[in-house]
C-alpha cells in the first residue's frame, strides 16, 4: 500500500525547523491534475496514470483502480470448486477472483463432486443405469410415448409412431430411430412418397418413361410427367407451339395442324391468283408453310393476270407490267424493242424525219409514225403530196419531178436524152429544155427513133419561094455557127428552122430525118452543140476529108439502096474552097459508093445566081443511081460515073422536102 503525503503537510513539517518570522500572508496553494483525469494531486492516489483514481473501475491489473486503497479487489472471472477434479465445479462454489484458486474452475453444472462419473459431459445409457451420470435431469427405462420402446432405446419417447419398430415414411421424421429420415433411410416405404419424373432439359416438365418414387423430388427430377422431348427445354406442355416442324406443346399437333399456333412465329403468305409466283398484299395470311396457291412475295399489282409481275417485262400495252408503278413511257426499264420508234414531225404534215427520232410507246408530241418526209419544214413536200414540176423532190421517192422533166418551165430538162432517161418522156413533141448556158426554150423531142432522146436543132426546107425566089436561111458561115434563132419548131418540115437547141444543147450523136428517109451517125459531135461542131471542123482548116463515112442508123431505104449508098459526114467538097466562099460545100451527105459528089445539108449561092440551080440539100433517094460518064468531065468524077439525071439533080425537084437535124 502506497502512502502519499501532501504538499502542505510537507510544508509544515519544512517549517518546523525555521524561525517564525512573525505573522505575514500565506499565498494561495494551487493543487496540480498531471494525469488530466479529473482528479488533482490530494485526490488522486496515481497522478501520473490517467486510469487510476477514485471513479476509476477495479480491473485485474495489479493496481489499485479505484484508490480504496485495495488491489484487484473487484472484477475478475467467477471460479467454481471441482472436488472430484472431473472438470465440473460445483454451482454452490462460486468465487470470483482474478486468478484461478486452487482446485477451482470456471465450468459449473457438476451434480455430484464427489463423483468424477457424474458431470455434465459424462457418457450416459439410460438403458443399461438408471443414474442422471450427466447432470441433465433424466434417467433411463421411462416410455413416455406408451409405444412399448423405452426413451432410452427411441429417438422420440413422446410420439408413439416414432420407435425403433415404426416403418419409415416420407414425413419429414425418423421413423425408425435409425438416424436417418425419409429419402435418406435406406428402409423408407417408398409406396408412401410421390412419383417423380427426369427433367433433363430442365424445363419444369418429365418424361413420363422415367418414374421415380420418393419423399423429395430428387435432384432434376419433377411431378409432372406430360414433356415430349425431354432433350429439349423448349418443347413441353407449357411452351408455345411455333413454326418450326415440332410439337412444341406436346398435344400432338405439329405447326399448321395445331390450332393453338402461335401464328405470329409463322411466314406471311400472299394469294397468288394468276400463278405467276408473285402475291396480292392485300390477301395476307400467316402460316408456317405456304397454304395452297399461296406465296411469299407480296408485290403482284395485278394477281388475275399472270403476265403482270415485278418479274415480267415492261412493254407498250398500257399497263404497269413489272409493277414499279410506272407504265410504258414512264418505266425506265421499259423494252424498247415492244415500242415504236416515232420522228419528229416539224411541219406537221403528218410525215417524219428519218434523221430526227424516238423511241415510245406513244408518240411524244411533234412526232409520227411515218419516217419518210424528205423535208420536214416543207409542209407540200411528203410522201403522199402530187409530184408537181418545180424541181423538188415533192413526194419524196428519191427522184426530181419524176415524170415531169421536161414538161414545163419550172423542171426543164439538159435534153430529149435526159428526159427519156429520167422516164420523163411522154412520146414525141415538145418539151422544156435548159440549156448549157442556163437559158431556157422549148424544144422537139423525138423519143421514138434510134432508140429515141433526139433533140431537134434546125431543119432545112427545099421549096419555100417568095416572090417567085426560092429561099434559103442557111446561106452564110455565121448562121451555121452563131446562136441565132430562125423559123418555128412546130413548121420545121415546111419552113427552114433554127432553135435555141443548135448552140446550147449537147450532143454526141446526129440524126438526119426527111420526108423519104432517116440516118443517123453516132459518136461524132464530140459532145457539145452541134453549131460548135461546125464551127470547129470549118473554121480554120478548110478540111475536106471525111469525118464519117457509113451511118450507124438508117430507115426507109430499100435493101439494095441501103447496099449501093454511102453515107459521109464531111466539111466541103473536095473541089471547092473553104466554106462559105465556096460552092458545094456539104455538112452532112448521102452519096452512091461509086460516086464522089455528095449532095447533102448545106449549099452556098457564090456565083450561082438561084438557089434553084445550085441546091445541094439531100437528094431524093429515088433519084440516087449510077450511070457512066467522061471520068474528069463535070459532073462525071475521076472514077467516070455521076448520079443519073445528073442535068437536075441539083434542083429543087430532085431533093426531099425537108432535112431535120438531130442531136443525141
């Protein structure tokens, strides 16, 4: 025990030993609390640890907590006596302290410590002694339950049903006091349980083949045994029938055939009407397979006819075909090859241009069908307009006044020649010419003769007289020549005759044509007028060789004159000088192969004083014979022989009343 003294006891034993001083002041003691606990140094018993002082808890520290001046005096574990030493104390003994006593322990409950056999953790056979060895208040040999069976020798003394001798059922208790319950005892009168069934998918529902009876269902095992497929958890009496080929209820209907189908899991199908494979939208139906005459597709626009489907091809017929929703003209995939190709119409004459057009089912505007208009901003120019001579194609079958060349003004043709060509030529008479210098004048076509296409250029007429004089309009170079024009196509057999024809139309060949006989030579003109033909044999040359000898053509001989004459082109008589100065100076004859003189087209009047006399116009062939004379003597040539009748062969009785000259 500690003993503390205080400050001012101290003081006072201090002060014993000094003088006094004689009375003065005492100031004032201030107390210190060093361990802050709330208690200063007078009443603290320990003031330098917080936990000791007077309100402290006694505690088994070995201080003095509380300053009662007593150590470990409260606190501590109660301590019981075990006489026996069997681990049990007596309860009667309890002592609490802070360290065991002797022969003391904590555990109480002992019920006889004078006994180690009797303690509550002894081993006890209520069956075998009737001694409470373990303190727990019973002995053996008691049956409660009146089942027969001693508590001792059941599990359950207060339930007559549980005994050794019971038979286990499913209960929830050990029937037979074997330790085990219900499923669990291997003795369980399973009659008494419940049928169970594999549930091997786990979907709440067994298979029927696989009945187990228990207490418990047993692990994946379920009261109900109605599943179809236990392999499979979506197929049982609770699932929903689906469109999938199985019985997914179990009620032995598959998809279709079920009517409890979940229509909703199935396919829409479309009335295909027309049976082209392709559906009305508006006829949906819900399956699992395609009902009969049913399809997928919902995209026919017309179901009752089959060639209407987006599959087929748009064609002109005014109709959506491939159900795009545009028709014909409209529907870019349109097949233009059921179309009709249309052109452009720009004067509405009802025909096209071939070179302008468009393919449609309908004619965009401005256009036709017809494609044969050779000018479509001429309205009169088509196809079935009347060819009119004006030198336009006018109803456009390729040829220029077709059948009119010729026929007027307005579509002359070059010559006779090129309106029989062009199938122009109406028979012989008059047509429109337009000459080589452009000029245009009418002209005699003979379309008949050799062949046909002679153009008439001039004619001479042997017995024209005025006054009593014979006349002759043929009587210079220059009238031969020139472009001067004389006399009247329509007289030219009774009055002499020069057209615009002699100078502006050309030719190859020429034709001699009388009131007895014709002849005519060919390829010799040398394609140009015939006037440019004189004048280029006379001009300078004098030239009076033969330029032709032998006609090509001749009519209204007799065979044996046909034999005995020969016909020449030539420029002058082989005795006379350069024409016109000359005389007998011929530009186309007619002679007897034995003679020399050639009476022909073309006469002079030097030195003759009439025409009469001297007229070297074509003979007569009746006159032209031979008959012997005094070679070298006029009128006999070197060869001794002349014409007969030679003292008037030169008048105007011996010639043919008129010579019309032709060029081809």
């Amino acid at each position: 025990m500690r003993t503390f003294l205080s400050l001012a006891l101290l003081a006072t034993l201090v002060g014993c030993r000094q003088e006094d001083p004689g009375p003065k002041e005492e100031p004032p003691v201030t107390l210190i609390d060093a361990d802050a606990d709330g208690f200063d140094e007078e009443s603290d018993c320990d003031d330098t640890d917080s936990a000791v002082n007077p309100e402290a808890v006694e505690v088994c520290d070995g201080l003095d907590n509380d300053c009662d001046s007593v150590v470990d005096d409260a606190g501590g574990t109660t301590w019981y006596t075990d006489a026996d030493a069997d681990g049990y104390g007596e309860a009667g003994t309890a002592v609490v302290a802070c360290e065991s006593p002797v022969g003391a322990v904590a555990e109480a409950g002992d019920c006889d410590d004078a006994d180690a056999a009797w303690h509550p953790g002894a081993a006890e056979d209520d069956c075998a002694d009737p001694n409470d060895y373990n303190c727990d208040g019973s002995v053996g040999y008691a049956d409660g339950d009146a089942d027969g069976f001693a508590a001792c020798a059941e599990c359950d003394d207060a339930d007559a049903a549980v005994n050794p001798g019971a038979a286990e059922v499913c209960n929830g208790a050990d029937d037979d006091c074997d330790g085990a319950v219900d499923d669990a005892d291997p003795s369980l009168d399973a009659t008494g349980g419940e049928s169970w069934y594999a549930d091997t998918d786990g979907d709440g529902f067994g298979d029927a083949a696989t009945a187990t009876l228990a207490c418990v269902a047993p692990a994946g095992f379920v009261a109900d045994a109605t599943d179809c497929d236990d392999a499979s958890a979506a197929v049982n009496p609770g699932a929903a029938e689906v469109c999938n080929t199985t019985d997914d209820d179990c009620d032995g209907l598959v998809d279709d055939a079920d009517p409890s189908l979940d229509v909703t899991s199935g396919q829409t199908w479309y009335a295909d009407t027309d049976g082209d494979g392709f559906g009305d939208a508006a006829t949906a139906t819900l399956a699992c397979v395609a009902p009969a005459g049913l399809v997928a597709d919902a995209t026919d626009c017309d179901d009752a006819v089959a060639a209407v489907s987006p599959a087929a091809t748009e064609v002109c017929n005014t109709t959506d075909d491939d159900c795009d929703g545009a028709v014909d003209d409209a529907d870019t995939s349109l097949d233009t090859a059921t179309a009709t190709t249309w052109y452009t119409d720009g004067d509405a004459d009802g025909y096209g241009d071939a070179g302008s057009l468009a393919v449609a089912c309908e004619p965009p505007t401005g256009t036709v069908a017809d494609a044969t208009d050779c000018d479509d901003v001429v309205a009169a120019v088509n196809p079935a307009a009347a060819e009119v001579c004006n030198e336009v194609d006018d109803d456009c079958d390729g040829a220029v006044d077709p059948g009119l060349l010729g026929s007027g003004a307005a579509c002359p043709g070059a010559s006779c020649e090129a309106i029989l060509a062009d199938g122009s030529s109406v028979g012989d008479g008059a047509y429109s010419l337009e000459g080589i210098s452009g000029a245009g004048f009418d002209a005699w076509c003979d379309m008949t003769t050799d062949g046909g296409g002679w153009t008439l250029v001039g004619s001479i007429v042997n017995d024209i007289y005025v006054s009593g004089s014979h006349i002759r309009s043929w009587d210079d170079y220059a009238t031969w020549t020139d472009s001067t024009t004389f006399g009247s196509m329509g007289a030219s057999q009774t009055a002499d005759y020069k057209g615009e024809a002699w100078s502006d139309v050309a030719g190859d060949d020429i034709l001699v044509v009388t009131d007895e006989y014709s002849f005519a030579f060919h390829n010799i003109v040398g394609a140009q007028p015939f006037g440019d033909h004189v004048a280029a044999e006379y001009a300078s040359t004098c030239n009076s060789n033969f330029l032709a000898s032998g006609a090509d053509w001749y009519d209204g001989l007799t065979a044996e004159q046909a034999e005995a004459f020969s016909w020449v082109v030539r420029p002058l008589d082989t005795n006379a000088t350069c024409f016109p100065t000359g005389n007998e100076a011929a530009i186309i004859g007619v002679q007897l192969t034995e003679c020399c003189w050639t009476p022909g087209m073309g006469n002079t009047p030097a030195g003759y004083a009439s025409w009469d006399d001297y007229d070297l116009s074509l003979l007569q062939a009746s006159r032209l014979a031979v008959q012997s004379c005094t070679a070298g003597v006029y009128p006999c040539n070197d060869n001794g022989k002349q014409f007969t009748n030679a003292s008037s062969g030169y008048t105007y009785e011996t010639k043919v009343v008129y010579a019309e000259t032709y060029v081809r």
